[in-house]
C-alpha cells in the first residue's frame, strides 16, 4: 500500500513537471516589445520666422513706458475711462 502511494505521489509529481517542461519547449517565441511612441519635438525656427533688423527697430520705437515723462507732461493727470 506504501509502494503504491508514492508511486501515485511520484508519478504527479514528474507528471507536472513534464508538463511544465513540454509547454516551455512547444511555446512560440514571446513577442518583441513594442517600440515607444516618438514624442513631438520642436521643431528650430526657419529663417523666415526669425524677427528681421526692421522688426527689432519697430519695437524698440514703440516702447512708450517713459511716453508722458518725454512728453514734457509730468504733472499732467491722467484720467481713467470707464
């Protein structure tokens, strides 16, 4: 009664490791990981968008922070419109 215990014991025992074994040699081969997806990146701006000499000159000229104080109005008050 013994013997035939551990033969059943056995027998399962080398039964799911040969199954184990046999699925691993008949699997298909895992499949490569897929690449990640390319992420956006700015693009260098083209000569055409750069601000040209004329450009810089146009806003140099109307920078008018100082405007009243160049004026010759310092004193003037200066209402708010609704």
């Amino acid at each position: 009664m013994r013997k035939e215990l551990l033969l059943i014991v056995a027998a399962a025992t080398f039964g799911l490791a040969g199954g184990y074994a046999w699925s691993a040699l008949n699997a298909p081969p895992p499949k490569a990981p897929r690449h990640a997806r390319a992420a956006f990146m700015p693009l260098p701006s083209s000569p055409e968008e750069q601000p040209s000499a004329s450009d810089t000159e146009w806003t140099a000229s109307a920078d008018d922070t100082n405007a009243v104080v160049a004026a010759g109005n310092a004193d003037a008050n200066v209402e708010e419109s609704p």
